[in-house]
C-alpha cells in the first residue's frame, strides 16, 4: 500500500466575549500541521499553533501537538494527542481523546 503524505495550512480566529473583545487585539495563530498517513485507518502527525497575545497583559501562546488518529469505521474517527507548550501564555503539557461522528 502506498503511504501518503499531506500539509495544510488552517487559518483561525480567536473568539472572545464581547467584554473581553473590546480591550483585545486580533490573534491570528498559525497553524500548519503536517499529516502522514500510515495505513487506510491511521494517521500521526504534528501541529504548531503561534498566536499573539489576545488582550493588554495577556502572553502569547506558542505550542507543539503530535497526534494520532484512527478511522473506526465511515461515521466515527478517534484521536490521541500529546502537546507541549513554548510561551507563558501556553500550557506548559497536555493531552486528551476525543471520539468523533460525521454526519
């Protein structure tokens, strides 16, 4: 089988409250991960996401997330992730789960 691989770029927008939008400044991360995927079910990656400070005080955030996702079948995807923060406006580790449905 042959192993394919993929890079996409994601633009996105912070969204704030609008008490905490009217002091904020607009944060725009970058977001570009980088997919390979291993079989016709699995997949593993990385992502950095950067994004500036999004109010006055506020530090910005710079973090590394690996990941790996298996389709279960047409419907449902899960996913395993690990990330490591850079800036004081980031967690300094985390992990988590998550089950997906499409529909």
């Amino acid at each position: 089988m042959e192993k394919r691989r993929s890079a996409f770029w994601l633009p996105v927008g912070a969204a704030l409250s609008a008490a905490a939008a009217a002091l904020a400044s607009p944060a725009w991360p970058c977001t570009p991960p980088l997919d390979y995927r291993i079989d016709e079910r699995d997949s593993a990656g990385l992502a950095y996401d950067a994004r500036d400070r999004v109010a006055p005080g506020a530090s910005p955030q710079s973090e590394l997330t690996a990941f790996w996702a298996r389709k279960l079948d047409r419907d449902w995807k899960s996913q395993a992730y690990v990330l490591k923060g850079f800036a004081n406006g980031s967690p300094d580790w985390g992990a988590g789960l998550s089950l997906v449905r499409s529909f």
